[in-house]
C-alpha cells in the first residue's frame, strides 16, 4: 500500500507501549501526530 504525502493515512491499532491497552491512530484525529517505524531491536535491520 503506497501512501502520498500529506494524504490522512489509514487507521490502525496498536498495542501500547506501557500497557495492555491498544491505542488507534484514529484517536489522535484532529491533532499532528508523528509515527515512527523502527526495526526491532537485534534483527539485523
């Protein structure tokens, strides 16, 4: 899925970082929001 700069992006869930609970991007509409991708720690990536 290509995504274009500055088109609202598709919503998704996560889990926390912190908790259990899962936080969704669509809980953030209406405010700048930046997400990041990093590779998992000790993959090689």
């Amino acid at each position: 899925m290509e995504i274009q700069a500055g088109s609202a992006a598709p919503d998704f869930s996560l889990a926390a970082h912190n908790s259990d609970q899962k936080v969704a991007l669509s809980s953030f509409r209406g405010r700048p929001v930046v997400v990041a991708f990093m590779p998992f720690a000790f993959t090689g990536g």
